[in-house]
C-alpha cells in the first residue's frame, strides 16, 4: 500500500535516534536497513513529502541540504574520492518503496554501470 510505511523514516527523525548520522534543519541521514553497497546511506527530508513530484519552490533550501549533505557524508565515509552515485526513486516504476522524500547515497565498491 502506498502510504503504509510514511512514517518509518518520520519515526527515526523525531525519536532523534542514534542511528542518525547527519541531521541540519532539513535532512537526516542514517544507514539502510538493507545496504546495496558497503556504505548505503538514506538522506531523507525532515519534512514528510511523499515524491519527488511534490516539491514546490519554497523547497530550494532543502535541495542545498541534500547535496551538501551527500558530501559532507562521503567524505565522512571515505568515498569521495572513490566515488559514489546518489539516486532518487519516485513512484513505482521507480521502485519507490518509501513514500518519505529521501536519495540514497551508495559507494565502497565499483558498482553497475547504470
Ligand atoms: P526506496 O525504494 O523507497 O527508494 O528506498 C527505501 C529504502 O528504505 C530501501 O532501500 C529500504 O531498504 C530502506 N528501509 C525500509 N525500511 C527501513 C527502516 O525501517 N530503516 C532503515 N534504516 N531503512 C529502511
């Protein structure tokens, strides 16, 4: 169903749990539960907003956030040299599981060339 898992994230975000790896005013960075990569790290918005296709322009902040945090998180990792991809699934031909706004930040192995 759509909307069962929306508040799974939200959980992990107001519990201020020790998962947490990064947070500022309007991201939240831990690991995923299931990693596709030796550092698989979700950033997901503090705000709930379901989709990429629900982001209005009162959201730039948030998308400076997102970047900077994917890079702020590499470089923590040790990846930024390496290399890492960060990815966004919206809907479900995308695989979008999760309908909380959130980029996947992979690396610590050469992946798939997509
Ligand atoms: P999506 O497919 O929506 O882009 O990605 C959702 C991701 O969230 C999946 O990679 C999945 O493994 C991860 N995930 C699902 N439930 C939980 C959870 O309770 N905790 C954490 N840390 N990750 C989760």
């Amino acid at each position: 169903m759509k909307n069962s898992k929306k508040s799974v994230f939200l959980e992990i975000i107001s519990k201020k749990s020790s998962k947490i790896l990064y947070q500022d005013n309007y991201v939240t960075a831990f690991r995923d539960i299931n990693p596709k990569a030796p550092v698989h790290i979700l950033i997901v918005s503090n705000e709930l907003i379901p989709t990429l296709n629900n982001i209005k322009s009162r959201h730039k902040n948030l998308f400076s956030s997102f970047f900077l945090a994917a890079k702020k998180i590499a470089k923590k990792e040790k990846i930024s040299d390496s290399g890492y991809r960060i990815v966004i699934n919206c809907n479900k031909d995308a695989g979008q599981e999760i309908y909380h706004l959130h980029m996947h930040l992979l690396g610590g192995k050469k992946l798939k060339k997509i």
